[in-house]
C-alpha cells in the first residue's frame, strides 16, 4: 500500500534491509531462535562480502543486486495511487548507517555465543577501512530520501557505532586492532555533539546545521550513543514528543519541509513508536511505555498484522503491508517491557554490562495477547 492513499509514496518493498540488521537478531536471539539468528548473520556475512565499496543498503532475498526500479503506467496503484513502482533505486544511496547496523549485529552475534565466521575479522577490517574514509561525508540517511545528501546525525551516530563494536569485539576476542580505531571512534562521537545538538532547541536535530527534527534520534540512547537519562536525550524526547507525535504515534520527520524531495504527507511511523516507547522504559517511565505499546497493539488487523505507517486521520494502515521493521520493533518492545534486560539495554550497554537506566519497576507478565 502507499504511504499516503492517492499519492506518489509507493515503492517497492519486497527486499532485505541492512538497517533490520541487529534489530532483527535480537529480536530472534531473545525468543531463543539461535539457528535462524545465525543463518541471518551468515546471509549478512555473504551479502557485505567483497569490495567494500560496493555495499548495499538493501538486496534481494537471495542475495540479488539488481533491483533497478521502473514504473508500470498501465496499472492504476492501490487507490488510484501513482506511480506503481518496481524495483528500488534507494539500492545505489548511500546510507553509513548500515555499517553501525552489520557491525552491532556481529557484536551482539559474539556475545550471544553464535559461533564465530571464519572469515570475520579480515571482512570487518576492510568494511572499516572504507568507512574510516567517507564517515564524514553526506549521506541519504536511514530514510532513503530522494532529496540532497546531508549530514544526518543518526548516520554520523551509526558510524560511531561501527567503531564501537569494532573496538569491543577486538577486546573479548584479544584480536589487536583496538587501538586503531578507538581515536577515530571518539572523534565522531564528539563531532556529533558539536554539531547535530541544538542548544536553541535543547535537543538534537535531523542533520547538522538543520533545525528539524527525526524519530530516528530516538535510536540514540537505545544503541548506547547517549546514557538515556543524559539532559540531552531528555530534551530530544520532549521535543520528539512535542512536534512529531499525532494523536500518541510518532512520525518519522516532518515531510512538509521537502527534505526528502518528495510531496508532503504520510502516516506515522510505527517503528518509530515502539522506539518511542524503548525510551520511556529506558528513562523509567515504564505505565506509559505500556500504554503506548497497548495502543499500538490495538492498530493490529485481524490477523494480528501491522502495515509500516497508520494515518490517524483516516484511521488506516498505511505504507509496506505487512512490514517486518514495525513487527520486529514490537517484538523487542515486548521484550523490553517484560524482561530484566530487553534488547534496548542489550543493545546500550556500554561493555556488555548493564546501561545507565532510570530505576523502575517491571512487570514480568507478557503483554495482553490479542485475540
């Protein structure tokens, strides 16, 4: 389905992304699903192997690089929705984001005992390497915008990510290349405080220099960037929480602003609800965390199903159906909300240990299933 009914949001969803990368293996690693876990590491091991250069934000299901888009004038789209799309040119962008993602995802795979891939370490350096040279360039960013490249901060961030990882899976496997990356890993996080932080707006922002905001900046406390109680990240929800969120489900930025060259108007994003979510668990405000997960169970088909957006306004689902990144992010909110150690805090520990977390209460009950 379209991102907005009638119009020209419609694309071609029928591939594998590598910004799903960690938040997929966790979300199996934490239901116990330790063979298809690791046959999703090794499909990603075979998918990034090569020049690094050449590395993909998204492939077939198979493996396929080919995915040249085209329209199809002769269909009408769902709704009357045009152009039909199929293939996607958001394969060719750039998106550094991706490296923070393959990076985190072979960490996680270490720490959760899946053996380890031969061939590993000497991938890893190369894919380092390459990121080491154009970390501080534009990029596309996680939502493929079709607009100019920018310096989006969750870019800069995963980039950071992708040396963090790098550095703690050199020191448990006692491997020697720590040293080499931890100078560049810290410069990126400092460049990022500089330059993506508004003090004016006393939160962080879409891209440098930008005054606008994105869900995605919800990711930064969840992969261990920022403490989730740093003033920082407070300020970033309460201003998320002020200026994307409709009707209590969050966008993924304001398309009325044209930064992804494209006519204005879509649903909110859910994915980005659940992280919303992630965050309060992380600062301790468990009773709302459980209730906007309650809301958005309530958004389910009848066959428990989520599409990738929900128009509060039509009261529908929108965008890719069924979408795997808003099932995924359920599954971890889930965990999240009934577990010691959710994914989020997996993912945020700074050394495999616990992360900074506001202190709460958690109920060990499962969430209420639907029916």
């Amino acid at each position: 389905m379209p991102e907005q009914i009638g119009g020209r949001r419609n694309w071609d969803y029928r591939y594998c992304w590598l910004r799903d990368t960690t938040f997929t293996l966790l979300a199996l690693l934490n239901a116990g699903y330790s063979e298809e876990a690791r046959a999703w590491r090794d499909w990603l091991f075979r998918a990034v192997a090569g020049s690094p250069d050449q590395i993909q934000i998204m492939y077939g299901l198979g493996g396929e690089r080919r995915l040249t888009e085209w329209e199809v004038p002769w269909l009408p789209g769902y709704e009357g929705s045009r152009p039909v799309r199929i293939g996607n040119d958001a394969a060719h962008q750039i998106q550094l984001d991706i490296f923070g993602e393959i990076f985190d995802a072979f960490y996680q795979a270490n720490l959760h005992g899946l053996p380890p891939v031969e061939r590993g370490p000497a991938i890893g350096q190369v894919v380092l390497a390459h990121l080491a040279r154009i970390w501080d360039q534009p990029d596309e960013g996680i939502w493929e915008v079709r607009g100019p490249p920018q310096h989006f901060t969750h870019s800069k961030v995963m980039a950071w990510v992708a040396f963090d990882r790098a550095i703690k899976i050199s020191e448990r496997l006692s491997a020697g290349w720590a040293e080499r990356w931890r100078q560049l890993r810290d410069e990126i996080h400092a460049d990022v405080c500089e330059k993506a932080f508004d003090r004016e707006l006393g939160s962080f922002v879409q891209a440098y220099g930008s005054k606008a905001l994105d869900a995605s900046l919800l990711l930064l406390p969840l992969v261990g960037f920022l403490p989730p109680t740093d003033p920082r990240m407070i300020g970033t929800v309460k201003a998320i929480e002020e200026r994307l969120v409709v009707d209590g489900f969050v966008l993924r930025y304001d398309t009325g602003q044209g930064v992804d060259g494209l006519p204005s108007g879509e649903g909110a994003f859910l994915a980005c609800s659940f992280w919303l979510a992630d965050n309060y668990i992380l600062q301790g405000r468990t009773a709302e965390a459980r209730g906007l997960f309650e809301k958005l169970l309530g958004l389910t088909n009848d066959l428990g199903l989520l599409a990738e957006e929900y128009d509060p306004r039509a009261k529908r689902q929108v965008g890719n159906f069924p979408q795997a990144f808003s099932h995924v992010a359920l599954v971890n909110t889930a965990f999240n909300l009934t577990r010691s150690e959710g994914p989020a805090e997996q993912r945020a520990a700074a050394d495999g240990g616990k992360p900074v977390v506001a202190s709460r209460r958690r109920r060990r009950t499962s969430p209420t299933p639907r029916q």
